[in-house]
C-alpha cells in the first residue's frame, strides 16, 4: 500500500464508495451549474457540457452500483463505456460549439459509432480490460486536453483568469482521463483515481463560476458603455430636437405669413397660431383657443347651407378666392388660403396658410387706375390735337388782325379780350398735353430736398397768411437723383395748394407736415396735412382729370392729374395714404438713379431746341429777298392763315390742301421753304418727307414740319430721327418767322439770303 509522509491512497470498501458518492455529488453540482449557466447566458455550449456530464453522473451511478474490487457483469461495463463515448463526444461538441465552429454531423456520427462500436467488442470479445479502456479513456483524454488548449487561446483573447483556469483544470482533467485505465488496474490506485476526478471536477465548476462572472462583467461593463454613449447621443439628440423646436417655433412665430393649426372635425377649433395670424385675426393679445375658424370666414346664405362636413370646410377655405375674412372688429378682409394636412400631438390636424389680399388688391386698384389714366391721356391727346388747329387758326388771325389792320379802339379792345380768352384756351389744351406728356423734359441731378426747400420758399407768404405750422423733417443725408426739377417741384407746388385749401375750413391748429427719407431704392417725400382728408368713396378718383372737390371756378381738377403724370414719368409712383391722426397724406417716391446710367430724357435734337428760340445772327427784322414757300395741310384755314403769315413776312406763299398736290408742284417748280403738316389724309406727312427726298433730296432738309400730337410715340420718333425743325399748333408769327428764318440761314437756296 503505497504511503506518502503518512498519508495512504489506498481507499476499500466504504471508504471507496464514500469517495465514490462525494464525485457524484460533485458531478450533479456541475450539472446544475451549467444548466443554469445555459439559462442565464443563452449559449448552447454550456447545454452541450451539461449534457457531457449527466453522462459522467450517469457512469458515476453505475460504478457506485458495484464494488470496483468485484466482478461486473458485461452489460454494466459496456454501459460504462457507452457513457464514457458521450461524456468525450458532447465535450468536443461543446468545445466545437465554444469556438464557434460548426463540425460536420456526419462526422460526429461516424465518430460515435466508432466508439460505440469499440465498446461493445471491447467488452464482450477481449480479454484484457485495459485494453478495451485504453483507447476509450485516451479519446477522452485527448478531447480534454484540446479544450484546454480552446481556453488557453481563449484566454489569450480576452485576458479572463477563469479561462486560464479553465485551461488548466481540463488539461489536468485530460492527463486523468489518459492514466486512468492505468489506475483501474492496481486497487490502491482506485480510490486515487476518484478521488482526483473529484477534485478536478470542483475545480472546473469554480472555474466555469469565475468565467462566467468575468464574461458578465465585461458584458456588464460593455453594457455600461453602450448606455453611456447612447446617454451622451440621446442628450446630443435631445439638444438637436429642442434646437430644431426652437429653431421651427421661433420661424413659426415670425413667419410672414398667417400660419393657424385647427382640428378636424366640425368645428375646425384652433390648437395653435403664429403672430401673423393674430394680426389677421384681430386677436392681439387674446387667447384664440377653443375659437373656431369658422367663426372668422364670411359666408353667403347659400355657402352657410352648403357647407356641413369638416372636408368641405377645408376644400372651401382653401380653394375659394378671394375668401373674406372676419376679424374680431368686424373689419372684412379679403385673403387666400392654402392647407396641408399636420400631425399636432399625435392626432390629425388641419395646417392653414392664410395671404391678406389687400396690398394686392391696392397695387390691382392702382394698376386699374393708371390704365384708366393712361386712356384718358390718349383720349386727352386726341382732343388736344383736333382743338389745336381751330385754336391756331383763331390765335394766328387775332394776331395777324391786330398786328396789321387799322382798328376802332372799341374794336381793339373786344378783340383784345378774344386773344385773352383765346390764350387762356391755349393754355388750358397746353395743360391736357402736359397731362397726356407732350415730350420728356432734360433731366438733370437734383436734390429733393432743395426742391422741397424751394417750393417752400415760394409759398412762404401763403402758408403764413393761412396761420400754418410748417413741419420740415428732410434727411440730411438723402441721395441726389436725376429728374427734371421744374417738373418735380410742379408736383410739390400741386401738393402744397391742395394742402392749403383743404385745411382753410378746417379748426385750427393748422399743421402741415413736409419729409423726406429714404425707403430701399426710392427717395420717399411725403405731404401731410391735418385738414378734413380725402373721403374713402372718393379716394380712387383724386388722379383722374377734371375731378375736383372744389367748389366751381376754383380749380380746374387736372392739378393731381398731371402731378400723377410728371411722376409716372420719372418712372415713379405718387399715391395716397389715409393718416391714422386723419387729414390727408400724399407720398411721393422717385427711383434713386445715378447720372452716368440714366438717359438724359430729352428727345429733342439741336434743330428741335432753336426752333422755339430767335435766332441771334440776325434780327428779325432784317431784309431778305422774297422765298417761295410751299404751304401743305389739309386744314384749309390753316393753310389760308400760314400763306398770309408768309405773305406779312414778305415772302410768296403757295398753299396746297393734299400732299399728293403738292409732290405734282414740285415736279414743276422750286421752292425755298415748304411747311407740311404730319398727320394728313391719303398721304400723311411722313410719306411725303421720303417722296421729296426721292424728288429732290436738297429740299427735304428745308421742309419745317406742323403738328398737334407731339404725344404720339411714333410722330416723336419720326422728328427726331429728321433732324428738322417742327412747329407745335397753335403757333404764333414770331414762331413762323424764327422757323422761316433758321431754314434759310441754314440751307439757303440761290438768291435767297443776301450776301
């Protein structure tokens, strides 16, 4: 009996069943343990194990059953050995499993057969049991110390001491297994052998305890990680979404447009609306919820019966234009709308995007109104061009009558007031072309504020008779612009009377307020006064000519006409603005334009400018032999009054009512001068310049043009691009002489102009 320091190995009897009993025990301890393991990590290798070790307690049960000392029957030892095959195949099969490798089946079937198979024979066919054990106890062994090496790798990875351990205890586990057919055969060894087994087995089991609690803690630790970042990235996420609110809220408030949100169901009820909408609406202040929208649309009796479902609500709000508007004064204002269904707090929503139409129907109603002003200019130009030729007839007789006839005192005089009142009518067509534009007047930089100062200047003594407290507040640094500056302060001169005479029935204090400033890309003056103001029914009719609020004879009704004309012109806009303190405010803006991008707006050319002038080489009064002059117009009288102007001055007229008589003359005959009218029946001015300049080119730089429309776009062109002088009806006989006397100078003919 081996000894050791005391200590025997030898275990018999109960002693060895005790031992026996205790590896058991041992094993069932395992066997739960990886049972659990299996159940709280969820990884069918610790399955696998369990499995290998019921098979080990299995053995186990049937080597207590018998003494190891006695003889076994064949049925128990091969039972043994079959259990001992499973032990080793669910270990590698665990182990295969722990590495994440997948073996064939069919490999571990031919595997298990085999031992099976060796058992068997082993058991009833050999004599030796060694020799049967051997091969068995040896696979196992082998498949043990493979696990070791699993775990030692393993342990390597992942740097867990249960691994290590591990690999230790299977490696040890292994070598047991390969000396154990060898400790079966000496019966002081057997009680050894168990013994060992069982301590191995502890070992393992704590082992596995600590691998476990490692692999938990990492996962513990990893998990701990993964909350954190996904802490950090959902307060990062947090912060966006609290950001991107904010961001969508503070555009929900300041957005331009009206933005509400409503339910939908029947009473369309607001849960939420911008500060745009409160304006709309009216609200200022007041909360809007629990209001329904509906109490804010204006309906007809037929919409108010048509309308019943929410569906048709929203296709009403938002496809009807112009939808009125019912603010909470009762003020109806016109809008359009357009929606889009919303989620608001998880439930179906109604998104209303509501446009206010009033600028645009504002800007409509100008556009409305210059085109209607735009049609009265044609029509005024037409009616000024039919009056010009019996007022030049009637203007040019009465000068020539009182110019060179002998006449009666008493005479005189009543023909005297006919001139005036002829000048006075003169003077009133004059204004319908100013309104209807006659011709661009030279444009140069100004300064508006000088203007205004200016205009002031003028009206100085009335605004003080009047008791007026004059208000000028001009920015200092207002940009200059180009504009024709008698034009522009014709304007403020308009504005300032109608200012003055509407505030003289007004109480007392009597304010008039003059600005100026700058608004984007115009330069913005303002005439304000405090008087009665402009009636709201009569507002859209202030611009139109002739119409005036003024008692008879005190105002013609073509000032803010032509005011509106002169600004349209400078490609700017004059309008009204109702004060909220009331009285009347007009306002007028000009684009600001630099001098070296602006046209000069002067249409006329050197000859067209010293036309209206006399000429200063030569006074009027200086002899000049006799010219022929042709006289052209279909107007009989006019033609009648030029000829006898013509004769005064001393030269020949010969007088022609066509143009087409008047190309058969100068096929036959020379002329010095020819006056022609432009707008002619058959054959209008304009062909028979290029006729005679196919005639006789000389003379068509000697033809001096009449006419009446100098509105018309067409007749402009056609005089600037002939460089010749023009006459506008109704003339006067210094005109015709300063005319007659520029051609001759300028393109004499043979004997006209002495030497």
């Amino acid at each position: 009996m081996p000894e050791l320091s005391g200590f025997s190995f030898s275990y018999a009897g109960d002693y060895l069943k005790a031992a026996l009993l205790v590896s058991l025990m041992s094993v069932w301890v395992l066997v739960a343990l990886f049972f659990y393991l299996n159940h709280y990590t969820k990884r069918r290798y610790f399955t696998i194990w369990a499995a290998a070790w019921l098979f080990y307690a299995l053995w186990l049960t049937l080597s207590l059953r018998y003494d190891p000392l006695e003889a076994v029957p064949d049925l128990v030892v091969l039972m043994r050995l079959w259990c001992v095959n499973a032990v080793a195949l669910f270990l590698i099969w665990g182990s295969a499993r722990f590495l994440g490798q997948r073996g064939s089946q069919r490999l571990f079937g031919l595997f298990m057969l085999f031992l099976f198979t060796w058992s068997y024979v082993g058991t009833y066919h050999m004599d030796s049991r060694l020799q049967c054990e051997l091969p068995i106890f040896s696979l196992i062994g082998l498949a043990s110390l493979r696990i070791s090496w699993c775990f030692f790798g393993y342990r390597q990875k992942r740097r867990y001491i249960g691994a290590g351990l591990l690999s230790f205890g299977f490696l040890l586990w292994g070598l047991h297994h390969i000396a154990h057919p060898f400790l079966q055969t000496s019966e002081d060894f057997i009680g050894m052998g168990y013994f060992i087994s069982a301590v191995l087995q502890l070992f393992i089991a704590v082992s596995m305890i600590v691998l476990v609690l490692e692999e938990a803690r990492a996962v513990h630790q990893q998990a701990f990680q993964q909350i954190s970042t996904h802490r950090a990235e959902r307060d990062v996420m947090q912060s966006r979404v609290k950001s991107t609110e904010e961001r969508f809220r503070t555009l929900f408030e300041q957005a331009s447009e009206a933005i509400i949100i409503t339910t939908l169901d029947n009473d369309l009820r607001i849960l939420e609306l911008n500060a745009a909408a409160r304006r709309l609406l009216g609200l200022g202040s007041d909360p809007a919820l629990d209001l329904s929208l509906k109490r804010f649309i204006a309906l007809g009796e037929r919409q108010q019966t048509a309308l019943r479902s929410s569906a048709e609500w929203v296709d009403y709000i938002c496809h009807h234009r112009p939808l009125n508007l019912v603010q909470k004064n009762g003020a109806i204002v016109p809008i359009e709308s357009a929606g889009a269904p919303v989620s608001y707090a998880d439930s179906p929503a109604q998104q209303f995007f509501l446009h206010e139409l009033t600028e645009r129907a504002h800007l409509e109603q100008q556009l409305r109104q210059a085109e209607k002003l735009s049609a009265l200019g044609q029509m005024i130009s037409g009616v000024a061009h039919e009056l010009n030729n019996p007022m030049a007839v009637i203007k040019g007789y009465l000068e020539v009558i009182l110019a060179h006839h002998n006449l009666r005192p008493e005479t005189r005089a009543d023909l005297e007031k006919v001139a005036q009142e002829s000048e006075r009518a003169a003077k009133l067509v004059k204004n319908f072309l100013a309104f209807a534009r006659e011709k661009p007047s030279p444009q140069e930089m100004v300064g508006l504020n000088e203007i205004v100062r200016r205009v002031v200047e003028l009206r100085k003594f009335a605004i003080t008779l009047a008791g007026v407290e004059l208000v000028l507040e001009l920015d200092k640094n207002l940009p200059n612009t180009q504009a024709a500056p008698d034009q522009i302060q014709q304007v403020f001169v308009v504005l300032l009377n109608n200012a003055l005479q509407a505030m003289v029935e007004a109480p007392l204090p009597h304010r008039l307020v003059l600005r100026t400033q700058v608004r984007e890309q115009v330069v913005q003056a303002t005439v304000e006064d405090n008087g009665p103001g402009i009636p709201p029914h009569l507002e859209n009719r202030i611009f139109e000519p002739f119409f005036t609020t003024k008692q008879v004879g005190n105002g013609t009704g073509l000032g803010l006409s032509i005011a509106h004309s002169i600004v349209t012109d400078h490609r700017g806009r004059i309008y009204h603005q109702r004060p909220p303190q009331g009285g009347a405010r007009f306002v007028v803006e000009l684009p600001i334009i630099s001098a070296t991008n602006t046209p000069t707006g002067d249409g006329e050319t050197a000859a067209q400018v010293t036309a209206s002038k006399k000429p200063d080489s030569q006074p009027p009064n200086s002899p000049v032999k006799a010219a022929q002059v042709l006289v052209v117009d279909d107007e009989r009288l006019i033609g009648d009054l030029l000829g006898e102007i013509v004769d005064i001055l001393g030269h020949k007229p010969t007088i022609c009512i066509s143009a087409m008589e008047a190309l058969d003359l100068l096929a036959e005959q020379d002329f010095d001068v020819i006056f022609s009218d432009i707008r002619m029946p058959v054959m209008d001015g304009q062909r028979f310049y290029r006729e005679v300049s196919q005639l006789k080119p000389s003379l068509s730089r000697r033809i001096i043009f009449l006419t009446g429309d100098l509105v018309n776009e067409e007749t402009r062109s056609f005089l600037t691009s002939t460089g010749n002088i023009y006459l506008a009806k109704p003339f006067q006989l210094s005109n015709v002489q300063d005319a007659l006397l520029q051609v001759l100078r300028e393109h004499p003919s043979d004997g006209t102009i002495p030497a």
